[in-house]
C-alpha cells in the first residue's frame, strides 16, 4: 500500500456511478466485477505509490506525493472501462 506522503499532497477519488443500481439489478455481475476493480485500482495505486486511505462502498481515497503519479494511476482504472 505504500507509507501516507508528506508535504504537498494529491488526492484521487474514485467512485463507480449508478452502482447502487447496478448492484439491485445485477448482484452476482456486480460482485464478481467489483472484484476485478478493486485489482485493478490497487495495482495501479501500488505502482505509483498511492496511499489508499480510505474506502467508501466502491470508492477510493487515495494520496499520492506527485500530480503525476494520481494522473497516471487515475490512467489504468480509466484504460479497463
């Protein structure tokens, strides 16, 4: 996961929209799926060294020491959608 960075601090939000919905509809789908999510966000935090502090149903909170490294990161969550 990373240590939590100091100094100047980017943060990164992550939420699925309408997932509320999708989950009455389709729970099984939903699941599995969020399961794949979840992967693929935190690797993606790990390789640039995002500090994951907190979680919220399917949201992400996430620190990093550069704007780079968020951008990047926010990157391969939006390359697998």
């Amino acid at each position: 996961m990373g240590t939590a960075p100091t100094g100047v601090v980017t943060f990164l939000f992550t939420d699925i929209e309408g997932s509320t919905r999708i989950w009455e509809q389709h729970p099984r789908e939903m699941r599995d799926t969020l399961a794949l999510h979840d992967g693929l966000l935190r690797e993606g935090f790990a390789r640039h060294s995002g500090f994951v502090f907190g979680i919220l149903g399917d949201g992400f909170a996430v620190a990093f020491s550069s704007p780079a490294d968020a951008i990047e990161a926010a990157e391969i969550g939006r390359a697998h959608v």
